[in-house]
C-alpha cells in the first residue's frame, strides 16, 4: 500500500482525499476526504483573473490541507487545479501560492486530462457489474465546466465544454449583481441555450447516445440525489451509487429553479456554498438526461480525487 494525497481544486470548491492504494489489487482505503467552498472562479468568465479574496479563500484552504496530509504521513501529493485557473490571466499569482503552502506545483489539468481522472475514479469500482451495463458515459458537472466521457474499462472519447453550474449561474442569472431570486423564463430559457450548444459541442466528439449507463460526479449532482432521497443531512454513504430517475430530476430542476433562496437554504442536505448555484447545476444534469435518454443516473462520490490518487501509484 503507498499512502498518497490528492487535491483538486476547481472553480467552486477544493477537495482532499488521503488514501492507501493497492495498484496490484485495486484496493483504495479512504483515510481523510473532505470540501471547501472557496468559489476560487468568482469573476472570472467576466474578468479574466481570479479575485484577491478568492485566492485567499484558497490559500486558507490549502493551508488546512497541508496540516491535514503531514499528520497522514502521505508519501505522495498531487495538486490539480482545472477549470478556473486555466482560464485566469494571473494564475501564477495561485501557483506561487500553492507551492509556498504545500511545496507541489499545482498541475493545471487540460479539460480532457481532467475527464481521464474523472472516469477512472468513477468506474475503476464497477467493473464486473453486471446490473450496470457499458459502455458508460461519466459526467463530471463542476462550477466552470462539465467533461463528458465514454468508455467501457478504458476512455474511449471524452470532452469537455465550458459549462458549469458557477459560470452559467454568473452569466445569466445575476442581476444587478445579485443572483436572482428566483430566475426569470427568460433568464432559464438563456441558461438552456447554453447548455444546449455545449452538448452539442461533446456530441462532436464524444458519442453521448451511445452510453448505456450514465453517472454523474460532483455537487450539483450528489446534492440532487440528497434532495431525491429526502435526506435529513448531507449522507455519503447514502448518496454513493443512489440512482436517481430523470422524472425526479425534472421534479427537483424545477423546484430549485421556482424557489428562493430561503427555501433552498432550509434544505437539510444543502451545502451553504451551493445554495446560489445548485438550480444552474441541475438544470445541467436535466438537459444531459434528456438529450441522452438516459432514464436514470449513478450517482458517484468517487470522481477526479480518486482518479488523481490512482495515478501517483
């Protein structure tokens, strides 16, 4: 076993996982997992650099990390940094930072890098059931940007567009600098359009239809499958490999979509950073659903962090 560190910062939240991994037998023992909200991508589709208070969030965070791996004791640490930090004019003023903190330079992962790790913490768990057939299609919905792949034990195609539940809810449902509360038709209708254009985009890479089984990663997902489940908390061990039909994901979309965000916040499983971007996100996983036919979705707490983890072994 070779006790590993991996961290994957993206545009709405920064996550850890230290675990011990067996390459030989596939075995991964989860020792410390845990999220930060930091909203590192507050802005940027507008400005183009990351925010001085977003940064800092982000430094706070890796700061407590830190402490947390060398108390582990893990031999190995990999920082990937994706989406919003790709897209910055003043990403180097955030990998100065990460490397003062955690002595690694964070790797800032292109979008199809990021789906390989996607997939293979997704799926590595699955092969060989037979209740689940392939190939599968993983979709990883993250704040800046959502990467579909199609594989069976392997990638196959992957892509990924610039579709995420921070940046569509920045770009079309802020009004005078608040998020509305809650959208107009006409704010939704805008949200869609983009949504619409971007599978449009995967689907000329990566054949969507073709999936058998679909699963879904990160937060606007797990939380949609917390509120289909009625959850009194946020449960992972509840949430990990639920299914979630695609009639109770047009339920929750439009529900999150209609109601405000003190309703939203009163949701017992919601996390307070997702409050203000969970209806842009679902609505994501809806329109994926329906364009691919898909009558349910796994949902996967394993994503990027375990695929990051696997490959330092």
């Amino acid at each position: 076993m070779t006790r590993v560190a991996a961290v994957d910062c993206g545009t709405n939240s920064i996550r850890l996982l230290v675990a011990d991994v067996h390459p030989d037998t596939g075995e991964l023992a989860e020792l410390d997992r845990r999220m930060t909200i930091v909203r590192l991508g507050q802005g940027v589709d507008r400005t183009g650099r990351l925010a001085p208070e977003a940064l800092e969030r982000t430094f706070a965070a890796c700061r407590e990390y830190a402490a947390v791996i060398a108390e582990h004791g893990a031999e190995r640490v990999r920082f990937v940094a994706t989406s919003a930090s790709r897209d910055a004019e003043n990403r180097d003023d955030f990998v100065r930072g990460v490397v003062d903190i955690l002595g690694v330079e964070p790797e800032v992962v292109s979008g199809d890098q990021e789906a390989e790790f996607s997939f293979t913490g997704a799926t590595r768990e699955l092969t060989g059931r037979s209740d689940l057939k392939r190939p599968y299609l993983v979709v990883d919905i993250g704040g800046g940007s959502t990467e579909f792949v199609v594989g069976e034990e392997h990638v196959r195609s992957a892509r990924s567009v610039d579709v995420g539940c921070v940046r569509m809810t920045e770009r079309h449902l802020v009004q005078d600098g608040v998020v509305s509360d809650p959208p107009s038709a006409a704010q939704i209708e805008a949200v869609r359009a983009d949504i619409e254009a971007a599978l449009d985009l995967a689907e000329e890479t990566v054949p969507l239809r073709e999936a058998r089984t679909l699963v879904g990663l990160a937060g606007s997902v797990t939380t949609v499958s917390a509120i289909a489940q009625d959850l009194p908390e946020y449960d992972s061990a509840r949430i990990h490999h639920s299914r979630v039909t695609r009639d109770r994901v047009r339920e929750i979309t439009e529900w999150l979509l209609r109601s405000t965000h003190a309703e939203r916040a009163a949701v017992p499983s919601m996390h307070p950073g997702r409050v203000d971007v969970i209806a842009a996100g679902a609505l994501v996983l809806l329109a994926i659903m329906e364009r691919v036919g898909a009558e349910e979705v796994v949902v996967s707490e394993h994503d990027i962090l375990d695929g990051i983890a696997w490959s330092l072994v």
